[in-house]
C-alpha cells in the first residue's frame, strides 16, 4: 500500500471514529449503524489492496471520525467527544504493545476468521457478532496491564450489550491503528502534524 497523507488520515479517522463511538454509546446507549458497521467490518478485511479498501471502498462511513478528528486536532475541541482524544491514544498505546505479542496477533487472527463467518450469516453488527469480537478483545488486549477507562453512564455499561460493543469498537480502533502504522502512520504526527492531518480530514469530507 502506498504510504501518502490520505491512507495516513483515513487510517486515523478510523481509529477516531471507533474511540468516538465508544465515547457515545458509553454516555447515551446508543450509536448510528452506518459508523458502527463501517467500523466492525474492518476488522473483518484481511490483506486490502489499499487503506480505503478497509472500509468499505471510500470514506463515507468514516465521515464521523474524520469530523471529530478535524476538530480535535485543528480546534483541540470537541463539545461532543471530550474523551475521544484520550481513548485514541489509548487505542495507539494498546495496539504497540500488542504487536509485541506474536502469539496474541495469531490468536486474534483466528479468532476473527470465525467472527468473520457470523457475521456472513448474521450481519456484521447482530448482538452474536459484537459478543464475539468482544470476547476476543476481554482475552487479548484485556489481559495488559494498561487498559482503557471509559466513562460513561453507569446503567448503559453495565448492559451485556453495550460492554461487547465497546469492546468490538475498541478492537476496531486497534485494527485502524494497526492500518495507520503499516502506512506509515506514526504518534508525532498526531502532534506536528496535526493541520496537514485536519485539512487531509477535510478535504475528504468534502469527496
């Protein structure tokens, strides 16, 4: 895959998009399907032919990250989402440490592949699907030390079906920080890079 501003940004905005959604659904219970399932299905794409391929050919489904993105970035605000900032770099921090883990990167990967195959049945986003992929982040990435606290209101996390959704959200933040850093993504760009990354943002979400 080609290493250039726009795989970089869209890659990000899906990093964004799933810390955003996470913030969402833990404060209101509730998330649109179109970002959702833009953003489990990535986790279901092995071996793209380039970083919009991830995500559906384009970047339609990621206009909520690449909007919250912009805007933290470019204004270091965001009324909305004043916990997406943290949870994305959380997201980062995970997913290093998890490519320290072969063995875990495998059992991810196999994991998956089965996810993947409900969700062929079912539809990426039914509750069997989310309780899946949760699962495999609550026996992976859940077992670091360093985990991610998300704050919300309490009556909606405690719900089974909003903690598998969380959970599925945040393995697909790692997936697109995984994605980011294969095209060649990197954490201080998120720093002195932040105007090139907000107008990239921008620009595509006026495609």
């Amino acid at each position: 895959m080609s290493k250039n501003w726009n795989d970089t940004t869209l890659a990000l905005a899906g990093v964004f998009q799933a810390a955003a959604l996470v913030e969402q659904l833990a404060k209101t219970g509730y998330i649109p399907s179109e970002p959702q399932t833009t953003s489990i299905n990535s986790l279901f794409v092995a071996n793209p032919e380039s970083a919009e391929a991830v995500y559906g050919g384009g970047s339609k489904g990621l206009e909520l990250g690449l909007k919250v993105m912009s805007d933290l970035l470019n204004h270091h605000q965001n009324r909305d989402y004043p916990d997406t900032l943290r949870y994305v770099l959380g997201i980062l921090h995970l997913q290093k440490k998890m490519m320290a883990r072969k063995d875990m990167l495998e059992l991810i990967g196999s994991r998956l592949e089965q996810s993947g195959r409900q969700a062929e049945h079912f539809g990426t986003t039914h509750e069997n699907v989310l309780s899946s992929v949760g699962s495999i982040y609550a026996d992976t990435i859940s077992t670091f030390k360093f985990r991610i606290q998300v704050t919300g209101d309490f009556s909606y996390l405690q719900q089974t079906r909003v903690a598998n959704q969380v959970r599925a959200l945040l393995l697909s933040g790692i997936r697109s920080a995984t994605l980011w850093r294969q095209v060649g993504g990197k954490r201080w760009h998120i720093i002195f890079s932040r105007k090139r990354l907000s107008e990239c943002a921008d620009t595509l979400l006026r495609l």
